[in-house]
C-alpha cells in the first residue's frame, strides 16, 4: 500500500528518495512522484506505473532539491492517473505526500472550494494540503497551521507536508498510518516504514498515534495529541540492511519459501528449553495472564488469519483452552459477548493492518483481561498497542504473498500452546512430544523443500486451468484455505478450499476433470475420514493431487498423482504441509507469467479499510 520518504539535507537527496521508493516498492503501489525544493523553487515529477519510470523522468542533471518527498500511491479515492499521484500541492507553494483515507473529504472539499481553492485531482489527499495551506494564512508556522489543522480531518493519515517559503522544514502527522523519523547527521528523514531508510540511517524514532512533528536538517521536534511536546525514544534498528536483497533468487517470494528453515529456528532460538517456553517470551506478566486465561479470541486478516485458525485447533486440543478466530474487518463492526477471562490475540506480519489495529482497539474497550499480538515488526502500532507481544524472527518479508510470516507464526503458536497448556494440565508426554516436533521443524521443512522439482513439473498441468478446489481436514482445513488464498493471489486462478467432510454438502456439483482439487493428506486420525473424501471426489471424474505421507498410503493413476511429504509429527504437519502449497502457487505463477512478488491490486501492508 502507499509508501511516504521525505529528506531534509545539505545534498541533494534525489537518490535517497528514488532508493526509499524503491525499498518500499514490494507494498504494493500503481504510481508514483517526488516533489523536491531547491533554491526556492518548487518541482513535482509524478508518472502512473514503476518506480522506474520516475526516475528515468528524473534522471538528468537537473533534477535537484536538499528537501524532497516522495509517495508511492495504491489509489483509493480517484482513478490511477499522474493527476491523481502524489504529491499534492496547493497555492503554488506547498507539497504533500498522504498514506491513509480523509473520510471527510467531500465536506472539507465543499468549505475550501467555497473559499476558491481550486481541485485538480479526485482524491482525499488533496484536501489536506489545500486545508493546511488555509491554516498557514494565520499561523506564524506550518508546524502550527498542521496541528490546527489535523482537528479537522476524520481517518486515516501519515501525511508530510514542505513549503517553499520555509525550504528547510518537514512536517509530518500520523494517525492512524505509520511514519518514523530516521536521524541523520546534519540530515533528517521520515518515511512510511524504516525499510526505505536502511540505506542513510540506523536511527529512528517511532512517532505515535496522534504526534505531529517538524523535522530540519539538526532538530525533531514532536508535539503528541494532547499538544504537549515530547521526546521520543531513538531505537537502533536491528534490521538487515540488505533484507531488500533476492540473494540470486529469481523472486522474493522463493528467497522467503526457501529461508523458512532458518527464519524458523531464529523464532524458536533461546526460547525454547528442554523444559518448555522459556519465561516471559511473550512479555513481562504473561506468565499471570495464562495462568488465569479461560478464553482466547484470535484477530486477524488473510493468511495471519489462518494462522489463527489452525492455532484453534492446537490450543483447544493441546492445552484444553477454549479458542475463537474471527476476520477482523467483521469483529470491529459487529457486537461481540466478551467470555470470563479472555485474552485477545492479533496477528500480523506488519502489525500495521488497519482491520486488526482496529479490531484491537475495539477489544480493550470492551472487557479483555489482556492482548497479545503475534507480529514480524518490532515497534509496530499492533505491538505498542498491545499488552504482551511475541516477535516471529521472519525477518522482512517482501513479496506481498505471505510464506516465512505464516510458518514463524504457526511456530510461535505451537509455543504458546505450551506457554498457556503448563498452567492447564498438560501431560508431560504431551509437552514432550511438542516440544521434540518443534526441535526437528526446521530440518522437516529442509527436506519438505527438496520437492520443488517435483511440484514444478505439476505446476505445468495448471497452466491451462481457471479454478481449483483444495480440501483438508481438522487443523489440515486452514492449510487448505492458505494453499488457496496463495494460488489465487499470485496466479489468478480461482481457488477454493474446503473442510473436505463439506464436500458432499455442496461443492462436489463442481467436480470435473477441468477442476484440479489439491488434497493435504498426512497420516492422522483422520486419513480415513479423507480417503473416502477423495473416493467421492475420484468417483465423479475429479482429478487429484495429494501431498500425502508416504504411510498415508496413497498411490498415483491416472486420477490422481501423489507427492510423498516427509513423515513428520502431527503436532507440526500444518507447518510442513504449508511448503508444497506455496511452492505450486509459485510454480503455477511462474507459468502463467504474472507479477509474483508484486500481485496485481495488492498491497503488502493494508494500511486502510
Ligand atoms: C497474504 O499472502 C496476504 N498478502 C494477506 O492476506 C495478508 O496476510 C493480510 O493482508 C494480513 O496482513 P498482516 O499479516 O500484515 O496483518
């Protein structure tokens, strides 16, 4: 979704701009601009498309400011058109860059056209900038004419704002949209997600909700949402700072499939004793709350969601907890019974998902005893916001479709289980046993890679198909519905999933030699249940391709072709069956020759409703 860098310097920071475009450029965008300030003079290069078109239109000599913004723009309001790219300016003089949806636009738009504040484009953001030009008429700074006027604006924004007649000030405000500032020396910058500023800085400052600050070249100055100015912590950011590099891979997506061993045995490392979880790995005080939990509602959108539904499984089976899961675009606008003593788990990669920042929000306001947010992004809002927090060691994920996030969280999930079922009576041959699937996970899922030769050659009998059916059963269904929600977004086949019991009660209408079905079969109570599934299937002309554990007993005709999974334990099978579905919608894409990394109409990080 949209990105935001902005840089206050002595040199000229065309460059550092283009490059933090560039980093940001797997969230996911369709057009892009910069708007840059030098020697008082005002420029906007904008162009619908790549980062790479703006800066072939920037790449000659001339191109020059020591303060700049720029935005990378996933349109909402108003069409994909340079007019409709970012920046924005109004009176000349002004430039603003806006992640985030004004939803009170339309009025705002009204009150300033009223005021002949003429509008080029068809966005939100628009108003922003023609508002803060209108503040800056009778305030003596714009930092002053921002903090007026962000009392007028309803939603989301993560917004900055430079005027020409003041060339060597940035002001910025966030709520609702990430911003952090990145420390220089003798320069400053600002930027969506720190990724885009790895290259100049390893120093930033979160900002949080509400903050408005002005930013030059040697001083911050931050002002929270009660207008008091406050120092911010500065955090030395541990992360890599080549994290943006394929490393020889052809796609981000395949370097994230194929690191998943390793990203798995960085979250389990030092946190897991012979003994069980090691203390407070979910933050200072979980030891309490678990004690005391009876309830969990898990939040979450797309494949974080999944990940909440196979933990249902485990923690109502392993630890004897009761467990809820539900999308969080549909809790934050329904009303919900909070059971005695629940805790509200969130997941999210980005820990920025505008749903699940809200759904969060709804629960403390509505009788949780506690939240815990399973995230991949330290100092993210879903991690501030939330009472305990447990950190997937992912690593950055780059391509939109999530791989190394999901496996990290099934992983962390497996450890709260143990976490919560201690004070809930589990065996020890239970824990023992969990405890040994999570030792051999990473060397499970090394061995679960060397299929992909295999999955590549399948992939081929995809090319020529529109839909697809994936079935599982027991914490094998939310595996199925990941495999799906994979395919469908880098491939553009349509994928279903279902409970495969379900079959019978509907879908088996669908069934027909055009219609591959993809079965996840490992060898578990209830195989049987699943072969006669697959009877019902192979009976009405379906063809099948089932990822099975060789004692699953499956065997390949001309119906049906069989991929033999590495045996593993059934606490782990989620985990290692999640590496053939991602590697056959990576292969299946590759086919079909789409954008992998970056899918069409997606975003990395959903940042608005
Ligand atoms: C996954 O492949 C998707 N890109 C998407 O469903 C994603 O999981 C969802 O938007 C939630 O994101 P989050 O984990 O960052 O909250």
């Amino acid at each position: 979704m949209c990105g935001i860098v902005g840089a206050v310097a002595e040199r000229n920071v065309v460059q550092i701009l283009l490059e933090g475009l560039r980093r940001l450029e797997y969230r996911g965008y369709d057009s892009a601009g910069v708007a840059l300030l030098n020697n008082g003079e005002l420029s906007i290069t904008r162009r619908v498309g790549k980062v790479k078109a703006l800066s072939d239109a920037l790449d000659d000599e001339s191109s020059l400011g020591t303060t700049g913004i720029a935005h990378t723009r996933w349109a909402t309001h108003g069409g994909v058109t340079e007019v409709n790219a970012h920046p924005h300016t109004s009176s000349e003089r002004f430039a603003l860059v806006h992640n985030g949806i004004i939803e009170n636009h339309k009025a705002l738009r009204d009150a300033l056209s009223d005021k002949d504040y003429a509008f080029v484009s068809d966005t939100d953001t628009e108003t922003i900038a023609h508002t803060i030009a209108e503040a800056r008429k009778h305030c003596d700074t714009l930092l002053e004419s921002v903090l007026q006027s962000v009392k007028s604006f309803h939603g989301a924004y993560g917004t900055v704002i430079i005027d020409k007649e003041d060339p060597n000030t940035m002001v910025v405000a966030r709520s609702g949209s990430p911003l952090v500032i990145g420390l220089g020396i003798g320069e400053n910058f600002i930027a969506s997600d720190q990724m885009a500023l790895l290259p100049v800085t390893r120093r930033f400052i979160f900002l949080e909700e509400g903050d408005v600050a002005e930013i030059t070249r040697t001083t911050v100055k931050i002002i929270d949402a009660s207008g008091e100015k406050v120092e911010r912590e500065v955090v030395e950011s541990s992360v890599e700072h080549d994290a943006g590099d394929k490393a020889g891979y052809r796609h981000y997506m395949l370097k994230e499939i194929y690191e998943q061993p390793a990203v798995i045995r960085n979250t389990l490392q030092g946190r897991v004793t012979p003994d069980g979880i090691s203390d407070d790995v979910f933050g200072e005080g979980s030891d309490e709350v678990f004690a005391k939990v009876e309830n969990i509602k898990i939040i979450a959108c797309g494949t974080s969601y999944h990940a909440g539904m196979t933990a249902k499984y485990w923690l109502e089976a392993y630890a004897g907890v009761c467990c809820d899961v539900e999308i969080a675009s549909e809790f934050r606008y329904r009303k919900s019974v909070v059971k005695p003593n629940s805790l509200i788990v969130t997941i999210s990669q980005s820990g920025e998902t505008a749903d699940t920042l809200a759904a969060l929000k709804l629960a403390k306001e509505s009788g949780y005893m506690s939240s815990l947010a399973i995230c991949n992004v330290d100092g993210s809002s879903l991690v501030r916001e939330s009472s305990l927090s447990f950190m997937t060691r992912a690593g950055a994920e780059i391509g939109v479709a999530s791989t190394k996030a999901f496996t990290t969280q099934l992983a962390g999930f497996l450890m709260l289980v143990l976490a919560i079922g201690k004070h809930k009576g589990m065996s020890d041959t239970l824990k023992s046993s969990i405890l040994q699937s999570l030792a051999e996970l990473p060397s499970k899922l090394e061995e679960t890679l060397t299929l992909a030769d295999d999955i590549d050659d399948l992939a081929e009998e995809f090319s020529d198909k529109h839909h697809s059916l994936f079935l599982g059963r027991g914490d094998q269904y939310p595996i199925a519905m990941e495999g799906a929600l994979k395919l469908k977004e880098i491939s553009y086949i349509h994928a279903e999933a279902y409970a495969s019991g379900e079959l019978k009660h509907g879908p088996l209408a669908l069934i027909d030699a055009e219609m591959p079905v993809i079965v996840v079969a490992p060898n578990n109570e209830l195989l049987e249940k699943l072969k006669s599934n697959v009877e019902e299937v192979r009976a009405r002309g379906g063809i099948m391709y089932v990822f099975a554990d060789k004692d699953a007993h499956f065997k390949s005709d001309e119906t049906m072709r069989v991929l033999d999974v590495p045996h593993c334990s059934e606490a782990i099978a989620p985990i290692v069956y999640t590496i053939p579905l991602q590697l056959l919608s990576y292969y299946v894409a590759l086919i079909k020759g789409t954008d992998v990394d970056q899918p069409r109409n997606l975003a990395k990080s959903v940042t608005v409703e």
